[in-house]
C-alpha cells in the first residue's frame, strides 16, 4: 500500500443502487487494497435534500454502511467515518469562504445549471458554497486521489484552486488532489432518459430482492425501434444494453451485434441481464442480511473510522492554525 489517500463518499440519502456500484462502488473495493482509503458517509450534504427531515439522515447513514459493507468494502483496508462527527471540516470550510469569491462559484457548471437562466435567488447556500466544502472534505485529512465522473470535474478543479489560494496566502499545508476518473459514472436508469436515481424511481437497488430484479428489468423500456423479434435495434439507446456494457462486459460485445441485427429478442437479453444481476446482487443481498443483525458491529466501525478521522483532522488543524497564525493560548 502507498501512503496516498483516497478519499470518497456518498450523501446519504438513501439505499444504493446499482448506479453507485458501476460509477463508485465497484472501484472503490479495488481501492481499498491499493491506498489508504477514507470513505465518507456525507450526511452534512444530505442535508441540502433533506435539511427539513433530519430524521431520515441517522436512518439513512446506517443503510448506505450496510450497502458498503455488502458490496465488499472492508474495514481492515477502509475507515469509513460520519462528515457531521468532523467539526474541522465546517471550520475549514469557513476559513476557504473568506477568500473564494461568489463569482468564482457561479462560474461552476453543475451550478451554474442549477441556476435556471443565471438567477442565483432561488438556490440555497449549501447548494452553491458546496465546492468549499468539498474542499474541506478533501483537505482536512489531505486526500490526493479524488474518484470523480466527469460531470464533478469542475468541482474538483475548485478544489484544487482553493488548495493552490490557500497554500499561496498562508504555506504549503495541503497537496493539490488529482482525479481518478470513474469508468461508468452515470449509468442510464430503467426508463432510459435519465441517470439513473432514486428519486426518479428509475433505479434497482443493492439491496432488491429477487423479484424485485426481475420485475424491474422485465419493465425497462428498450430500445423503440424494436417492435418485432428480429428488427434491427440500436442497443446504444437501450438502457440493458448499458447494464450488459457495465456488469458483464464480457458478453456486452455479443449483445451488441445481436441486437443491432436483430438476432436476439428483447425477451431474451432482458432474462439474460436479469441473470447476471441475480448473481451479482445476491451475495451482497446476504452480506447486507448477516451485518443487520450485528448492529453493534456496524456502530463500532463507525466510531473507529470516525475517530480516526478526527484524530487526523485535529492534525490538519492545528498545522492550519499555525500558519494562518491564530493559534492562542498556546
Ligand atoms: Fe435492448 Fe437487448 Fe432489446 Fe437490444 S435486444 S433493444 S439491447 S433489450
């Protein structure tokens, strides 16, 4: 293992899906054995969702653990820790606010589409201050390794400018962070238009049951070209094309051609794909099942990787403070 650090999370809003498998989640199992990997249950960025249902975030924060520890990640190679439980990153997130300036933030893509014609009234400040405290996330326990898609790109090139303003105002404290670029960042949803979400009920969950799966997938939407068995399709607009692509990739070539000369029928590839997913989320199924009823496991490894978070944290801080020269008391 090198000594780099990785850092990655997800908000938790909710169970995963197979859209975080493909995009994150699958990587991230290779990660772990590769770096000194830090994942972070974002509960704070949950909030932006949910900040009038706080209730759902403690739910949700366990469930997305259950979801990591079922696709594999291991506490030996990873720490996984809870955002709210690091104070250092809201202060770092302050002290970056004095010198990043509003302009710089609506420049960025993702907010700058959020806007809806260039008005910022509507947006909420979490949403549009979320490069700084992104920044925290990646600072506080200096990650240089960032798995990001390509849509989070800007973001991250934020980050790397407040790193560089910061370092440049006060000393070197914190490394610039380099992307990992994710393979399969926004698998398509079941209806085919959108990536695939939760709150567009166009997902299959980690955690589905069996019928669940199937049930999902024999509803997909498929290519609309595809009326008779063997019409030529186009599988690159049919979102189980992209499902074959992402989760069995050795046979993705083979649907391709079938499709596209329509020697498959969508019945057959749909069961196809219905197959590989049962194999693939069955054992994760298991594991969730086996680590649910060991709550007391679940809580411990959250307050181990948390704790070791904030050892770290405390760390950075303390070097922050010294350079910026706000160190009293001491
Ligand atoms: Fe989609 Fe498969 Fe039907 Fe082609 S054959 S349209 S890839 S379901």
């Amino acid at each position: 293992m090198t000594q780099e650090r990785v850092l990655t999370g997800d908000r938790t809003t909710g169970r995963l899906h197979l859209g975080h498998y493909a995009g994150s989640l699958q990587n991230r199992v290779q990660l772990q054995h590769q770096y000194d990997t830090f994942i972070m249950l974002a509960d704070v960025q949950a909030l932006t969702t949910h900040f009038d249902r706080p209730e759902l975030i403690r739910e949700h924060v366990r469930e997305v653990a259950l979801d990591y520890l079922a696709v594999g990640i291991d506490p030996e190679h990873a720490n996984i820790f809870i955002q709210s439980m690091i104070p250092e990153i809201a202060e770092l997130t302050v002290f970056f606010s004095m010198f990043v300036k509003v302009n710089h933030l609506r420049h960025n893509p993702t907010i700058k589409a959020e806007s809806r014609g260039g008005s910022f009234d509507e947006l909420y400040y979490g949403f549009l201050g979320y490069p700084i405290s992104q920044t925290a996330d990646i600072t506080f326990c200096k990650a240089t390794i960032i798995p990001v898609g390509e849509d989070q790109l800007p973001h991250l090139e934020s980050s790397r400018y407040i790193v560089r303003r910061f370092n440049e105002l006060y000393g070197p404290v914190f490394p610039e962070p380099q992307a990992l670029l994710s393979k399969f960042p926004r698998l398509i949803g079941l209806d085919g238009n959108a990536k695939m979400s939760k709150s567009l009920g166009n997902a299959i969950a980690l955690s589905a049951s069996s019928e669940e799966i199937a049930l999902k997938v024999r509803k997909a939407v498929t290519d609309p070209a595809r009326i008779h068995k063997n019409d030529p399709g186009h599988p690159e607009r049919c979102p189980i094309y992209h499902y074959h692509q992402a989760f069995r990739a050795d046979e993705a070539a083979e649907i391709h051609a079938a499709c596209e000369q329509g020697t498959i029928g969508c019945t057959e590839c749909k069961h196809r794909i219905t197959k590989t997913l049962q194999d693939l989320l069955g054992p994760m199924r298991e594991r969730r099942a086996a680590y649910e009823t060991k709550r007391g496991f679940v809580d411990e490894m959250l307050q181990h990787g948390t704790e070791r978070a904030r050892g770290i944290a405390r760390h950075t801080m303390e070097e922050v403070r010294e350079v910026m020269g706000i160190q009293y008391f001491k």
